[in-house]
C-alpha cells in the first residue's frame, strides 16, 4: 500500500473525518484556532485517543479532566522523562531539568528551589512587584494604540524573572529572548538553525555561569541562582544540567504567566458583562485570577511515557507508549466543569482546574504566577476604566505554548 | 457527628460537625472553614489542603500514606505532624480532633 498523503485538519469540520485519522497536534488547527472543536469530538466519542502517524510520531491523546488527573498524579506508570511535550527532545543536545525527571532525583532537586516561590518568600516580594508594576503602568500613553504582550505582559513577567534570579535588570530582555529561543524550532522564526539555537542558549549558560561563580562565595541569599549554586543537590550539577534548570524557571515563569497576562483582558473583552462584575467588585479579583489561568490553560499539554501496560476507559496503553494529557481540552471537559467554555470571574471551585497540572510535577510557580496576576489586576483597575483590545490579537503557532504574540489595545481612564 | 476543630494560622477557631466517612477535607469545605483550597478536590494531588495535626492527636491519626507523603514533600513549611486533610477519614474515633492551618497553602 502507498503512503496516504496527511490530512490537513484546517480543511475539515471534526465531525466530518474518521476518528482514527483525528490528529490533533497539527499545528495548521492551532494556527486558525480550531482546536477547540477537534477536542470536544475527542472528549465525547474517544476521551483515549490513539493517533497512529503524526509529525511527532504515534501518540495517545487524554482528553477528559478526570483521566488526565489520573494520569498526572501517576508517577509510578507514567513517566515524565525524557522529556515533557509532545516533541522529541535533540538528542545531541539534552537539557536535564527537573519537571523532565521522576523521583526521587526530581524531589531532591525540587526542594533545592521550591521555597524561592513558596507564599513565604512571595511575602517578601509582593512590595518590590507592585512596585514595579505600579511604574509599568504609569508609563503607558493613554487613549494611543500600543501592544499590551510587549509593553505590560512579556515587560512584567520579565521583571519578575530578574528579581527571582537577581538578575541585573539593565540585561533582563535577555531573559526573554533565551525564554522563546528554548522553546523555539526550525519553523517558529525565532532561530534561523538549530544550530543558531543552541549557541544562543550556550551563551546564556556563560552568563549564568558567571552569576553562579559570584554567588557561590557570597554566603545564604534567596535569588534562584544562589540556591541552585548552594544547595547539596544541585551544586555539583554538570553545566548541561545547570542550564535545563535554568531553562526550566525561566520558560516556566515567563510565557505562561505572560500569556495569562493577555488572555486576561482578551477574555474580559469578550465578556462585557463580566468586565462590569468587576469594576463593581474589585473583591472578586483572586477568583478571577484563577478563571484567567483555566480560561487561558497557558500551556495546552504535557506528555508522559507509559512505564506498562495501563487500561483507562476501555483502551490499553502499551508499556513505552507516548501520552498526551491535553490541559486544554479538560478545562473545557463539561463531565467536571460547570458550563466550562463560559468565562465566569465569580465561578464556583475556580481553584479546581488543570492548567498548573497535579501531582508531584504540579507548577512550582503556581502562588507567584497567582500574586502577579493579582496585583497587576489590582492596579490596572485603579487606573483604568477598560483596557480595550483592537482588533484580535494573534496566536502563538504552538500546540503546547497556548498564547498571543501581540495584542493591540487602547487604554481608557477612569 | 464527630467534632473537628480548625485552628485558622492567626488563632481563630472553627469547630464544625464532620459526618462519619466523609473527609476532614470536606468536612472543612462543607463548613466553609477558610484556609484549606483543595485544588484537586480529594485526589491527593495539590497538597493544598494541608494541616498540622495537634500533638494529642498525632497517635490516633497516624502518619501519612505513602502518596500523601510524596505529595507534602513538595511543601518547604512541612512539618512532622503535616498531613493532608483529604486523606483523613472522618470516624467516631476522631471526635474532639483539632488540627492548625497553615500560613499559607503551597
Ligand atoms: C499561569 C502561569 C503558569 C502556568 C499555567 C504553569 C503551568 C505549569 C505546568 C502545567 C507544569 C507541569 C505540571 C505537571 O507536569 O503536572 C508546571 C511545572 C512547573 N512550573 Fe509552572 N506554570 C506557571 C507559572 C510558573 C512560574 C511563574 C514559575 C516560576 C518559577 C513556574 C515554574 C515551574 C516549574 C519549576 C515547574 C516544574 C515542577 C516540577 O516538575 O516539579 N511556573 N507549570
Ligand atoms: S485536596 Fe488536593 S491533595 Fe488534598
């Protein structure tokens, strides 16, 4: 039999293709934004979806909130190594870091940092981002157009990434550059070559290098950069590992809270009525923070590696089989969410959604990502009668990083 | 019913009646105690439920299973008698029981 050329999904209403030939990792379907439609066929006829052939090879698609729960918090039968998307790790270039180990080594490097962004340090930072936060949107021109993602969301989860590290602010876009060029590939235009990519993340490991070789003399701090340097763990790591780490927090902490940023006022935008619910209610803003984060789910996945054989709603995943836990799909999985494709800021059980993950991997960043978003909604409120998107703002071309390049807006004053 | 007292981490308290079978966790969300989020809504995946079982106690209760004990790892303010209120099963054997709150849950 010759190779069936692949289906564009684009080109098809779900409803229309074989369930078998479903892929829904084609990037044609995030790109025009018709994902949404391929999950709820999956979540309905085939929550455990098995995709034969796609450009990331055969994979199992988890699609209902209950079963990626299971999942997530099964460390035993699902592994998170070698890697935690969809795509293959480079396999003459590999970036060991912890969210990408099972235990015990990834508790043990773990506990290294955790109480960086535990609520008790946060304590210590809320003044310094607020303040921060406070100058980003003083210096904003009203009533012009301007990008929201460049000026205040990729601007302030930036900041927030020097402060973490004690990173000279002066050099903090670095920061954000070697953010996308980790998550870059061939086709996202950020890097010209693989190649291209990993000298630039060579050339962050020298600088990091050097912050390390400061700081390992100068006695107990609380930045990042100290604890990794300092921390029985971590502190003979080899410098591939030193990077993956550093990676690690630095992709963590900046496209997903940037994203969340963004889809914040994009989704308010959408909803007048609720916009009006709170210019009324400023009390409702930390239950709408966690709305954003479900709404948004900033990153659309994780993977696992099946360790054996597991059965989970009827189908048997093979020992050694990829599976895909789709955030995204179960944060609109009706079974557990009441009305779940509505953006409600007052919502019940907002806390109760998938967008940090579960388990021993769930975000480590989640409280600081939480008390970012909340202040920035605490002094945007203060300020501004509606931030108002023009336009539609665009979409990050990526079935894992679930977010927004740009986003015009106009800025109206109380 | 049994009787659960939460000691909330400035000092107030909330005694609640925990019906037998049900968790301390819901027994806690059922009488809107604050301070316990329960992310995970009993899977003993969020650890945010956590509480500190008062010394009196700690025998009766006993120690955490072997996933709650991976699950509070993940928490810098763990201390020995931590244990994740959704993994408690309420029984007459509890009544009187009293657990603090932590500052924060993480
Ligand atoms: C809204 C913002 C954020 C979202 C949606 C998010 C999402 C996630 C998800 C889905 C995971 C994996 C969970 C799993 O495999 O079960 C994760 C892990 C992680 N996140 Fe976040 N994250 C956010 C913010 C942050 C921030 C601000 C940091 C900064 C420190 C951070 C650091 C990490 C780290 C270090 C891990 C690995 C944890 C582990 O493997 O034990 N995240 N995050
Ligand atoms: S409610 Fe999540 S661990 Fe107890």
């Amino acid at each position: 039999m010759s190779e069936a050329p692949t289906l564009d999904m684009a080109d098809f209403d779900p409803q229309d293709l074989a369930l078998e030939d479903i892929d829904v990792s084609q990037r044609s379907i995030w790109i025009h934004d018709k994902k949404m439609a391929f999950f709820e066929r999956l979540r309905d006829e085939a929550p455990v979806h098995y995709c034969k052939d796609s450009e990331y090879g055969p994979y199992w698609s988890v699609t209902r909130y209950k079963d990626i729960m299971e999942i997530d918090g099964n460390w035993q039968d699902f592994s998170s190594e070698p890697a935690i998307t969809i795509l293959e790790p480079e396999e003459d270039f590999p970036l060991p870091m912890f969210i990408a180990m099972d235990p015990p080594v990834h508790d043990e490097q773990r506990k290294t940092v955790q109480g960086s962004v535990a609520p008790a340090n946060l304590k210590l930072m809320e003044e310094t981002i607020r303040s921060r936060t406070q100058r980003v949107l003083d210096d904003l021109p009203i009533g012009e157009q301007f990008d929201w993602v460049d000026r205040v969301s990729i601007e302030l989860t930036t900041q927030m990434l020097a402060t973490l590290f004690d990173f000279p602010f002066e050099d903090r876009r670095k920061l954000t550059r070697w953010s996308d060029v980790a998550t870059a590939d061939e086709e996202s235009g950020i890097v010209e070559s693989e190649e291209a990519r990993q000298a630039e993340l060579y050339e962050c490991l020298e600088y990091f290098t050097r912050l390390w070789h400061e700081r390992e003399e100068q006695g107990e701090r609380s930045d990042l950069v100290s604890m990794l340097a300092q921390g029985e763990a971590t502190k003979n790591m080899t410098p591939q590992e030193y990077l993956g780490n550093l990676i690690l927090l630095i992709v963590g902490g900046n496209d997903t809270t940037r994203n969340s940023m963004t889809g914040g006022v994009w989704a308010l935008n959408q909803n007048p009525g609720e916009y009006a619910k709170l210019r009324n209610n400023p009390g409702v803003i930390p239950n709408m923070v966690s709305e954003i984060i479900r709404w948004q789910t900033p990153l659309a996945h994780m993977r696992r590696i099946a360790n054996k054989d597991y059965v989970l709603d009827g189908q048997t995943i093979k020992a050694g089989d990829k599976v895909i836990m789709w955030y995204l799909s179960g944060n609109r999985d009706e079974r557990s969410i009441d009305r779940p494709n509505e953006f409600i800021i007052d919502r019940d059980k907002a806390r109760q959604h998938l967008s940090f993950g579960f388990g021993v991997h769930r975000c480590m960043g989640n409280r600081l990502a939480e008390m970012q978003l909340r202040i920035l909604w605490e002094e945007v409120q203060k300020r501004f009668h509606m931030v108002e998107v023009i336009g539609e703002p665009k979409l990050v071309p990526s079935n894992f990083v679930h977010g927004y390049t740009e986003m015009q807006v106009v800025l109206h004053p109380h | 019913m049994p009787k659960i007292t939460f000691i909330e981490h400035d000092g107030t308290q909330h005694t609640v009646d925990a019906e037998v079978g049900k968790t301390v966790m819901q027994a806690a969300m059922d009488n809107l105690v604050p301070g316990i989020d329960a992310d995970c809504g009993g899977e003993c995946s969020c650890a945010t439920c956590h509480v500190m079982v008062n010394a009196d106690w700690t025998g009766t209760v006993g120690g955490p299973n072997e996933a709650e004990d991976s699950m509070l790892d993940l928490n810098p303010e763990r201390a020995a008698n931590s244990r994740l209120s959704c993994q408690m099963t309420v029984s007459d054997d509890l009544d009187g029981l009293i657990v603090d709150l932590p500052e924060f849950q993480f």
